[in-house]
C-alpha cells in the first residue's frame, strides 16, 4: 500500500492562523505530507487562499473577497483573530504557497479547494490550472470542490491533474460517480466512509480522502479501513500514528 497523505487542512488550523504562511509552514514542520487550502479570486483576478467568502471572520472586514482588490486585500490582517502573537499575518497568494511547496525538502501534495459554490469567479479553473502547471506542480496537485461541474471543466482543462469529489452526505457508490466525472479521488466527510466502500472505491482506482478528521480514534479507524489520505486540522496527531 502507498503511503497515506497527510493533509494539513488549511494548513496547521489547530496550532495556527488558518490558511497562512505560517500555518502552511508549520504544517510541514509537523510532518504533514500534503496541504489542504481554499482558493478565491479578487476583484482584479487574482488567486488567494482563503475559506470564507466574506473576509468578516479572520480580518473583521465586512468586505466580500470578490470585492476587493489584491492591494485592499493585502492591508487587512489575519492572524490576530485566532491569537494576538499572529498578528500581521496576512491573506496568501496561490502563488506564494505553490513556491513553499516547490521548495519544499521532501514531495508535498497539494489539495487545491475551489470555492466556486456560492461565487462562480470567472475563469477560476483556467487561472489555478495555469499557475500549477507554471511552478510544474501538475503531478502533485488535486484540485477538489463540492462544485463538480467545476471539476468536469478542470478536467477537461487539464487531464494530467487529478480531481477530487467533496461531498457531505451519502453519495451512492461514489466511486462509479467519481469515474463518470473522471475524478479520482473522493473527499467525502469522514462520517459517509464506511470500510466496505474504501475497499470498492480502490478496487475502482478511487482513492479516499475523508476530511476533517482531527481525533485520535477517528483517524484510527480510517487507517485500518485503508484511507488514501486524511485531511485533518492536526497533522501532528495523524504524523505520530503513521510513523507507529
């Protein structure tokens, strides 16, 4: 069996500032092996990693991120709201976490999150698509969203990147509806992974990757169902039982 990837949701979310530098960095000091981060688009077109469309709860703008530029963006702080020593801390580029990424020591895959549900941001598969390939990342990289008719345009955009499908309820034998999108991946939530579909889906090449999976137990259970990968706001907890 291939190693199971460790994805840092939104980088090291329990030790750190959501989807920030220094939680994309601490992520991998802790042993994560992929990254999980939310990508959205500015109002002048530029990528930034983000969850929230409204920029309320980590900056305290009431500011749409569609609203605003990637200056405005850049003056807003975002890490004082989960603790007073991060302050400073700023909204990402796509960019500047696919170069950490290319930097990186060891090979980390990257879980690329579309936040097209809400805001369909024009042009937002081409532009994650073209700056992967641009940092020649396209065989580390899996793009996912809970909008698949997204996923069916960065396919057909970019075979060579895989994608992967979120859901949050019961999807019936997911992995035949994995390969009518050619997707290859599920990332369900962990509650809708039982181990008999693990077992189907790989016999498909569907691979599981069940999120936000942050307990002890939970992720112990997944391990022995034979998960892909687990995307977890602790990748230290998830590092310390692979290496067991």
């Amino acid at each position: 069996m291939s190693e199971l990837i460790n994805f840092a949701h939104r980088g090291a979310a329990g030790h750190r500032p959501e989807n920030t530098m220094v939680s994309f960095r601490y992520a991998l000091e802790l042993g994560a092996t992929g990254i999980e981060t939310d990508v959205q688009m500015t109002r002048d077109g530029h990528l930034v990693l983000i969850h929230d469309e409204s920029l309320q709860r980590t900056t305290g703008s009431p500011a749409w991120v569609k609203d605003v530029t990637l200056e405005e963006l850049r003056q807003l702080e975002a890490g004082s709201w989960y603790d007073e020593k991060y302050r400073g801390e700023r909204i990402p580029t796509l960019e500047e976490l696919l170069e950490l990424v290319r930097q990186a020591k060891s090979r980390v895959v990257l879980n690329l999150e579309l936040k097209n549900g809400l805001i369909q941001y024009p042009e937002l598969e081409r532009k994650v698509i073209e700056a992967v390939r641009a940092c020649a990342l396209s065989e580390q990289t899996v793009i996912s969203s809970f909008n698949h008719y997204s996923l069916v345009e960065c396919k057909a955009l970019a075979p060579e990147i895989k994608t992967g499908i979120l859901y949050m309820e019961g999807l019936y034998e997911p992995w035949k509806y994995a390969g009518s999108i050619g997707a290859e991946a599920l990332h369900a939530i962990q509650y809708a992974v039982r181990p008999e579909f693990v077992a189907e889906a790989t016999a498909h090449g569907v691979a599981y990757h069940p999120f936000t999976v942050n307990e002890i137990h939970e992720m112990t259970a997944l391990i022995q169902a034979g998960v892909a990968g687990m995307i977890t706001d602790y990748p230290d907890r998830l590092a310390g039982l692979l290496s067991n």
